[in-house]
C-alpha cells in the first residue's frame, strides 16, 4: 500500500508539469500584457519594467526561469502587487480559504452523510421525503445566491450576525460564509450516500445477511455503509479540492481575506505569475485530492485494484 | 414483502408526480420569459431617470420595482432568464455531445488511447474553470454569447465522458460486445448499435441534470462581470448588480434570486425524474 | 466469400498456442489441437485451466503470444477484413451466460438480424424476416418471441435465441463455452439435444468447452484434457475417459457425477 501511494505520488509530477506548460503558454499566448494600462506608460518606462521582470527574454527561456523557480518553490514576485512576491501572497490568502473551507467540508459531511443514511434506511417515509426537499433547495441555490440571501436575512434584517466582514476568522463572522460553503456539500453527500446504501443493501451478500438474522442497524454499520460510500469518496476528491482553495464567490461577498479572489484578481490584469501560482496551488490540491480520493477507494473496496 | 413494493411504487408516483410539478412550474416560467415583452409596458432596457429605484408596488406600471436607471425590473429580469435558458439549454447539449462521443472512444478502444483520453480530460479537471473562461474571454473577447458556451460547454463534457467511457468500459466485457465481434460487427457499427444505446439512459438523464449546472455557471461568469455585458442582462449578472445594491433595493437582488431558483431547483427535480425512469440502474 | 480461405481436411488447427496476459506467466503455453468439418472436439478440465482463453483466441477475440491458429489451413496471423469477415460466416460462438450475450435493449427480431445486416447488406427486410422466423423454428421458439426482450425470456430460451443467431450465417462450427452450465438442469438436457441434432442433422462442426465431462462423452467424439494452460490428454472421447493415462484425467472424472446424458445415448 506504501509502496503504491508513492507510486502514485511520484507519477503526479508529469501530470503537473504538463499542467504548467500548458497554462504557462496558453495565459502568454493571450493577448494583452501586465502593462497595458488605460493610458499607456512611455515606451522607456515600459521596457525598463519589462527588463526588470525578465518579460524581455525569450518565451522559451522565461519558461525554463520559471520551472526552475518553482523547483525551488519560488512562484516569482507579482506584477500588480509591488514588492509582494506570490508566495507571500498565496501565504496570506490560501490558510484562510483553507480554514473555511476544511470547516465547511467538515460541516457538511457530518450534516450529509447521516442525513443521506437515515433517507436511505426510511425510503420513501417522511425523512426521506424530507432529505429530498431540502438537499433539492441546497442545489438549487449557489453560493452567489446563498450567501447574498444570508447576509441580507441574518445580517442586514435580522441583524443577529455581521453581514459581512472577517476579524481574524471569529466564530460570529465565519458562520455564514461556512454555511454557504458547506449546503452543497451537505446536500451532494445526502444524495449520493443515499443511493449508494440503497443500491447496496439491495445487493446479494446483504440480502444474505439479513437471512442470518442481522439488525438493520448492524447490517449497515458493519457491511452496507463501507461499500455504500464509493461513490461520495469519487465525488468528494475533486469537490475537496475546489472548497480548500477558496471560493472567488464567498470570500467577495462576505469580505474574506483569502487566497480565492487571486486567480480572477490576476488573470483580468495579466499578473501572470500570481495565475501561475494559484493554477499550481489548484492543480496540486485536485491532484493530491484525487490520489488521497483513489487510496480511499482501494480502502474501501478491496477488488478495485489499479495497474 | 407486499408492504415494501406498496411502498416503492407508491415512492415512484410521488416522485413523478414531483416531476411533474417540476414540468409544470418550468413550462410556466419559460412561457411567462417568452411572453414578457408582451406582458410588460416596458422594454428591457429602457431607461426611466425620473423613476429610480421604485420599490414593488409603488408605481402600478412597475410590478417588481425599478432598478437605479428606472429600468423595469420584471422585463429586466425575463430577459436574463431568457438568456440564461438560452445558453444553459445550448451548453448542456454541446457538453453532452462531445463528452458521449470522447468517452464512449475512450471506453471501447480501451488500453493505450483509453488511457491517453482519459489523462486529457484529468489535466483539464486540473485547470480552474475561470481561469479557463478568462482566456477564451480575453482571447475572442469579454461578453459574447457564442464565447460564453464555448467556455462553459468546454468544461461541462469533462463529467459526462467520464460517465460514458465509464459505462463503455463495463459494456466491454459483456458477452454481447463478444458477440458482436464474433460476428463481424465493425467498431464503429458496436459504438453506434451497442455502445451508444446502452449508454444513452445514463446520459439523458445526466443531461438533463447538467442544464441546472451550466445555467448556475452562467450565472457564476456573469457575476463576476465575465459573462452578460450591458445592456443585456442574465440571472448572474442581475444577481451580481442586486447584491450590490441590497441593502438599499434588495428587491433588486431578490426578484433574479427567486427566478434562478424556482429555474434551476426545477429543472434538477424534473432531471432526477428523468433519471428515475432512464437510468436502469435505479430500478432493477 | 468463403472461398477467400483456402480450404484443406482440417476445419481448425491450432499449433503451439501461447497466449499470455502481460509478461506474466502465460495462461495458454503450447496448446495444440486439431478439428475435422463436421467433428466435435470436447475441451475439459477446472476453472482456471484457460478454456474460456483458448476459445477466446481461436476465434481471434483476443492476442496471441506466440504459436497459430489457422482455419482451413490459413493463419489467422495475416488475415485482413476480408478473411475475418469470412471467418465469421465458418464460426460462431455460443457463450456461457445468455442472458449477458444479448444485447438488453434489443428485441429478439433485431438481435438475429444483426449478422444478416452486418454480412448481407443487400438483403431486404422482408428476406430478413423470413430467415428470422425459419431460425426461431429450428431452435424451437414460437414466431412471437422476436418481438420481446431478453430480459422477458428464460434463461433456456436465451441460450437457444443465442444458439439461434450463431446459426444465422450457417456456420460450419459453433464454438461453445459452458453453453449449458448456467442454466437450469432440466432446461440443460433440452439445449444439448438442440445442440447434438444441429450437429448430426446440420454437420455442424463443434468445439465444447465444459468442465462435465458426462456432457462432453454424449456430445463430443473428440476430447482434450487442458490443465493450467497445457494439454494434459488427447484423442477419441472413449479412449480418453474410459482409459484415463493421466492421474488429473482421473480426478476429473472422479469428480463428475455420470449419470446425465448416458441415457439418452
């Protein structure tokens, strides 16, 4: 199992390599520079600011700057934020967004999973009904609506928590932004836990089980709720990923100073590096969320076994 | 054992009779986007500067209020509607259209291309979807519709040629691909007559559901400023305006907030119908 | 189209058959046998002795390592479309599980027409369903059953609709593997009769892969004793499993009870 893991870890680095390359030249390619202000700088000032960044080098050459930097772990300073290089930046913004949202994650596969258990074991009865009203609802309304709704509700007229605002992650502040990253989750998990019980306990061995005289309860805790989990763990390792890196959407409307605004914030001004950075962040939490999803899946059901 | 299928079935009709609802509910509300410019005295985008920011019911002429511009906000509302089901409708069919075509490749050829295919679409998993978007923005420019699809339907095939190769692969080693081998079927000829038929339940209904999401995406662009320019509007991007102005108008955040939710949690229970029936593997 | 092959006495050979998955161990090491038109060769022993495999890579299902296999003397080594598509009308397989080797969202009609569409374009629907209807007939199923779906027959009548399109093309072999072990005994005596009066009435060749060797001594004349991808024993079926040289011959006879089958011979 060791020996596997590592494999696979070993294996993710062509796979991000080929990520880089590709969002290395296809965000150069792009028309539009870091420097193309509405007005424009004099041609002087703007080659000695391009000299200054390395942007007069070849495309080629800039590249292998920047792989060797990253090799090293430096993703290179920012064009728009002087004297901030990115790995400052992602620094500040990414435990933030990381914090919120490990506790959303946590949040709503604790409301979920349970949920979509007890759905499951009463089909059809009112829980289940009531699992489907809601985890419907939670789908159908987005963070941008969703948050927006909460803070205008419970912070603009009930006025029981700030509308918005962040003051070093208090409890009183990160509730509603946590909420509204944790209803999807909630809600995907419900539903997916929910038909995966019950297309296991319809399965052969269960039924078998419950011929030997096992409770209900017991069938589901010691045989049904493993296999019955696959398919949240395939969903939940690429969902995982896109919660921890920060969400653009919660963290604007509730004024959160996290790492999720960075990847628009620098593609609409050309700050190339500080794209770079967050496309690396990203693209290494999805990986590891799918390997760590993959090992899980190996846990879980003994037959799948990858070449 | 009676008392469980009784249960079941009555668990099927309750269900679709959610469906239904579901059917009914979106047919009123494409109906009232269609019939909008007929419906309001006003058009969309016309400018009332002597009427800003009516709240509902002050003005008999204006329903739902007025934005900032004194624009109407029902007709502005029905507009964003219209497009949102425009694109969300259109994305989703191109989505399911490349993403079937990949998968069920990739699933039937197996082996070596399976796996070059299938690492294709884990590296565009990879990419952030707005970074994504931006490109294709600043690349052929911020705001066109055609632009918008592409960028959204680029993303949305990803999952459903999953589902499909998926399902092509499983389809594989059962006897009747054997079969159909042993008899002299074509690749193409087991794709179109085997594959595709076998895997066109899952994907219908995956469709289906797919609409909601490449609506919210939408949505999601345009409330960042990416998607809808003015004077044109979608559900995102009146959302986006309502949120700003909530405190002072939130009837301006609520009326496109109602309408995207009513569209969308409609459309995924009309789709988990769908799916009910469709998808074999549900009922056995 | 047939006389694409060149022809010769032996239907089958096979010679020196290496098939493996990987670079493991080979699953298939040196197998060799030989099928006269007309003939029936029996392929015994347990599970995992790479039955299903060499019935898999005799009709060119799946890679070969090393070794031939040649039909009616031509190595499928060089065939191109135009010699698989003729051996497609020589053979045709019968699989284990009937009901997994129809396609579930075909009706039974669409199903046996599937070979004519794929080898006789050219032939009309209407020819079509007279074919259609004579083929049901000779497998013993009512008219009617073109219209349904597999999942509403037996899992006798599958076997038979089965049987019923490898008989489409007018093969000169079927090639079964296990045809009867997942069904139902009684319905197992039905399809086996159906099996041995298409092979004395209609000289269809046939290759039998079972791991009951009572089934094998009624139906085959030729047997071969496979054990973990080697033969262990071959010739006449009399010779064989009266005369067992080998002490795995012997186990597996010991094994199976004897009483199906003799009766009817």
């Amino acid at each position: 199992m060791m020996r596997y893991a590592l494999a696979r870890i070993i294996g993710l680095f062509p796979t991000l390599l080929l990520l880089v390359t590709a969002a290395f030249f296809v965000i150069r390619l792009a028309p539009g520079g870091p420097f193309d202000e509405e007005r424009a700088l004099p041609p002087q000032v703007r080659a000695n600011l391009e000299a200054a960044y390395g942007l007069d080098a070849p495309l080629a050459t800039q590249y292998l700057r920047y792989v060797g930097g990253l090799l090293r772990g430096d993703l290179g300073p920012s064009f728009k934020h002087k004297d901030m290089g990115v790995n400052e930046l992602i620094a500040g913004g990414l435990p933030v967004s990381a914090a919120l949202g490990a506790v959303a994650l946590a949040l709503g596969l604790l409301l979920g999973v349970p949920l979509g258990c007890l759905a499951a074991l009463h089909r059809a009865g009112p829980v289940d009904l009531g699992a489907t009203i809601v985890t419907a609802l939670a789908l159908a309304l987005p963070a941008f609506v969703l948050g927006p709704l909460l803070s205008l509700a419970f912070g603009l007229q009930l006025r029981w928590l700030p509308a918005a605002g962040w003051e070093n992650g208090s409890l009183r502040h990160a509730l509603l932004p946590v909420i509204t990253l944790a209803a999807p989750v909630m809600a995907y998990s419900a539903r997916l836990v929910r038909s995966g019980l019950l297309e296991v306990l319809g399965a052969d061995y269960i039924r078998a089980a419950r011929a030997r005289g096992l409770g209900q309860r017991r069938i589901v805790l010691a045989h049904a709720l493993r296999p019955a989990l696959l398919p949240l763990v395939g969903w939940l390792g690429p969902a995982a990923a896109v919660v921890l890196t920060g969400s653009l959407i919660v963290e604007t409307v509730f004024g959160i100073p996290g790492a999720g605004r960075f990847l628009v914030e620098g593609a609409l001004n050309r700050d190339y590096t500080l794209v770079m950075g967050m496309i690396v962040v990203y693209g290494v939490a999805t990986l590891l969320c799918n390997l760590a999803a993959d090992l899980a899946y190996g846990w879980l059901d003994p037959r799948i076994r990858r070449p | 054992m009676a008392g469980s299928t009784l249960a079941s079935a009555g668990r099927d009709l309750a269900r679709h009779r959610a469906a239904l609802a579901a059917a009914v509910a979106l047919a009123a509300l494409c109906l009232v986007a269609l019939a909008a410019p007929w419906l309001s005295p006003h058009a969309a985008g016309a400018i009332d500067l002597a009427r800003p920011a009516l709240a509902p019911g002050a003005d008999a002429s204006h329903g739902w209020g007025t934005d900032r511009l004194g624009r109407d906000v029902f007709a502005r509302t029905m507009q964003g509607l219209r497009i949102s089901l425009l694109i969300g409708l259109a994305a989703a069919l191109v989505s399911a259209v490349i993403g079937v075509a990949w998968g069920a490749v990739a699933g039937y050829a197996g082996g070596r291309i399976d796996a070059v295919m299938m690492r294709i679409v884990d590296i565009l998993y990879a990419l952030p979807f707005v970074f994504f978007v931006i490109i294709l923005a600043t690349l052929f420019g911020r705001g066109s519709v055609p632009v918008l699809l592409a960028a959204i339907a680029s993303v949305g095939w990803l999952t459903t040629a999953r589902i499909v190769r998926g399902q092509a692969l499983a389809l594989r080693r059962q006897g009747f691909i054997d079969a159909a081998r042993a008899m002299g079927s074509s690749g193409g000829r087991i794709l179109w007559r085997h594959i595709l038929p076998n895997v066109a339940g899952p994907v219908i209904a995956y469709t289906a559901l797919t609409v909601p999401q490449m609506i919210i995406y939408e949505s999601f662009l345009s409330f960042l400023g990416l998607g809808v320019q003015e004077p044109l509007a979608s559900l995102g991007s009146l959302i986006s305006e309502g949120a700003r102005d909530m405190e002072s108008a939130p009837w301006l955040l609520l009326a496109p907030a109602a309408c995207l939710t009513l569209l969308t949690l409609s459309l995924n229970v009309l789709g988990d119908g769908l799916r009910d029936v469709l998808d074999p593997r549900t009922h056995p | 189209m047939i006389d694409a092959m060149a022809s010769g006495t032996s239907l089958l050979q096979v010679r020196d058959l290496r098939v493996g998955y990987g670079a493991g161990d080979a699953v298939l090491h040196g197998v060799r046998l030989d099928l006269a038109p007309g003939g029936a060769l029996g392929i015994c022993g347990e599970s995992g002795s790479g039955k299903t495999t060499l019935l898999r890579a005799i009709l060119g299902l799946m890679a070969i390592s090393n070794g031939e296999v040649l039909w009616r003397g031509r190595s499928i080594a060089g065939f191109r479309a135009a010699q698989w598509r003729a051996l497609r009308r020589i053979a045709q397989p019968v699989f284990q599980d009937p009901l997994a080797s129809l396609d579930p969202r075909m009706r039974v009609g669409t199903l046996l027409a599937e070979p004519l569409r794929v080898h006789e374009p050219g032939a009309g629907r209407a020819a079509r369903e007279v074919r259609i209807a004579v083929a049901l007939e000779r497998v013993g199923l009512p008219a009617q059953a073109a219209g349904r779906f597999p999942h509403e027959l037996s899992g006798g009548q599958c076997q038979r609709v089965a049987i019923a399109r490898a008989m489409m093309l007018e093969p000169e072999v079927l090639v079964c593997d296990e045809p009867v072990s997942s069904l139902d005994v009684s319905i197992q005596a039905q399809v086996l009769a159906l099996l041995q009066a298409l092979h004395r009435e209609r000289r269809v060749a046939l290759v039998f892969v079972s791991h009951n060797l009572a089934v094998v001594r009624r139906l085959c004349s030729q047997v071969l004793i496979l054990r973990a991808g080697t033969v262990v024993e071959a010739g006449p079926t009399v010779d064989v499993l009266d005369r067992p040289r080998h002490e795995y011959t012997r186990r597996l006879i010991a094994s199976v009870p004897q009483v199906p089958g003799r009766a009817v011979r």
